[in-house]
C-alpha cells in the first residue's frame, strides 16, 4: 500500500506541473511493448475478435490487455444480464442502455446473453471511441453524448441504465448533472447500476488532505486533467452517494469495492414507480 500512496504522491507533483499527460502517453508505451507477447498470442488464438485500436483500450481501462478486456467484458456482462433476469422478469422488449461504454468491453457481449426481442444501447463522450463501436459492434445502437448532459434520448426510455467508472472521472457539479440525467431516460421502475470508488480507495490511494475532504465534503477530485479522462479522478463517500448523488433514486445494494473485476463500489438502484 505505501508503494501506491508514493506513486500517487509522484502523480500528484506531475499533475500539479501539467506534466501527467505526457507521464501517461510513456507509461501507454510501456504497458503496450510488457504485453506485447500476450497480446500477440491473443490474436493468435481469436482471430475473428475485433479489437479495438490498442490506445483506446489504455485510454478506457490503463491495459491494453486483450485477454483481459475479453474475460472482464464477458464476466461483467454475465453479472448484469443477471441483474436484468433478477429484477426485470416482468418486462418484455427490455431497452438496456450503457452511459460511457468507452470501446465496447462489456457491452459488445450483452446483444448475444439477451433476449432477441431486447435492444442494447450505448454512449460516450469520446467520439473516436462512439466511431469504432458503431463500426465494428452493428447488433448496438450507439451515439454520441458531450461531457455534460443531455443524452440525445426522450425520457423514461430505458428498463436497465449501467456506467462502470464513469463517476470517477467527472466533477462535483457534473456527477450531480449526469445522475438527474440517467435518472430522466429510466423508465418508473427500472434498474440503475453504477460503480463508484469510495472506502476501499480511502484506505488504498488518498492521501492525507484528500482524506480530510473525504470525510468532510464527500467527495474528491484530482483535476489539472481533462475531466472525464481516467487520470481526472473523483472519489466518493457512500454517504455522499446516497444524500447527494443518488438521492432520486430508491437504493436496493451497495457493496464496498464490490463491482466485478475492478475495485469498485456496486450500486444498484430504482426509480421510484410514482417518480
Ligand atoms: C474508465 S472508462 C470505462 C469504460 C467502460 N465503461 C468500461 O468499463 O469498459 C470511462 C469511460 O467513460 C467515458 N466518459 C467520461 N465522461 C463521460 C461523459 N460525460 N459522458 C459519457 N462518457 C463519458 C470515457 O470516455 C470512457 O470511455
């Protein structure tokens, strides 16, 4: 753990001096030639799987790893049909919908888990990102959102809505923005889950200012980035989540660093029938 507080500490000072971008774009082509055996053994293995250009992938999730992008993307997308099958039996013709879906790691293998009859939509802010996925992934329906809302979709349209760390890369003012938002495109009763980074990332990777307006403010952010990249990073208190940042919606489970593959905090929450 002091490892990754001194590794913060070093980010932190880039941050601060404008020099994280370019820290970044070193440690891309770091982490591209470490994997580039696997990777290589990857495509061997799965020739017809189309894969995403390598620095979208780094830009999403830090490793352009592809057997790490194929195993997480099925076992996540596994974890949410379930969800669906749990609390959406009633409903016909589901409408599931993925805000930030980046280059397609989970949503691309929902339209096969789902029933023909459902429909599977997704959006990001990052148009190179929306141009590969609408290319190369036809079964979804895609488009384009910009970093504050609105989503170009009439409201109560969806049953499911999910985003996998999205929150964490977006302000104060613009996470409180974008919860009204999906919480205007779900339908009364449907299903909203999100990931957040909170007591797991308190006791891992905040340093001590940060942990003072944790506590105090609910939530922090790491800026000196462009915001809703992954080094733009926010970090959010449960308590917070659910005064501030959810409080439309009706909470059924949080799990503490809970989300599949990835240490995040799992909401799952409804709009309320009579909203
Ligand atoms: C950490 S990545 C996760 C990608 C994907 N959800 C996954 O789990 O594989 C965050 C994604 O959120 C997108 N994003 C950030 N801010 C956004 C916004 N305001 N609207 C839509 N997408 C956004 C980024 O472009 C990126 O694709």
């Amino acid at each position: 753990m002091a490892k990754k507080i001194v590794k913060v500490k070093i980010q932190n000072a880039l941050r601060k001096i404008g020099l994280l971008p370019a820290a970044e774009y070193a440690q891309y082509l770091l982490r591209r030639w470490d994997l580039r055996k696997k990777n290589l053994a990857f495509v061997k293995a799965h020739p017809s799987f189309k894969l995403p250009p390598a620095y979208l992938a780094y830009d999403a999730y830090s490793a352009p790893d592809w057997n790490f992008y194929k195993s997480s993307g099925e076992g996540t997308a596994d974890f949410l049909v379930g969800l669906i099958h749990r609390h959406l039996s009633d409903r016909k013709n589901v409408a599931v919908y993925e805000w930030g879906c980046g280059p397609g790691r989970v949503i691309r293998h929902l339209p096969a888990k789902l029933n023909t009859e459902d429909s599977v939509f997704g959006s990001d802010y990052n148009p190179e990102t929306i141009a590969w996925c609408s290319k190369n992934l036809p079964e979804i329906q895609f488009s384009m959102n910009k970093l504050n809302p609105p989503l170009p979709y009439e409201d109560n349209k969806f049953d499911f809505a999910y985003c996998i760390s999205v929150f964490t890369h977006l302000s104060a003012e613009n996470g409180l923005m974008w919860a009204r938002e999906i919480h205007r495109v779900l339908r009364p009763g449907g299903v909203f889950v999100l990931t957040t980074a909170g007591d797991f990332s308190f006791e891992t990777d905040l340093v001590d200012e940060e942990k003072t307006e944790y506590k105090e403010k609910g939530i922090v952010t790491r800026g000196n980035f462009e915001e809703g990249k992954k080094m733009f990073l926010a970090r959010h208190n449960p308590k917070y989540v659910r005064e501030a940042l959810l409080k439309d919606f009706e909470i059924l489970e949080h799990k503490t660093a809970g989300f599949p593959f990835i240490l995040q905090d799992y909401w799952l929450v409804k709009k309320r029938i009579d909203s």
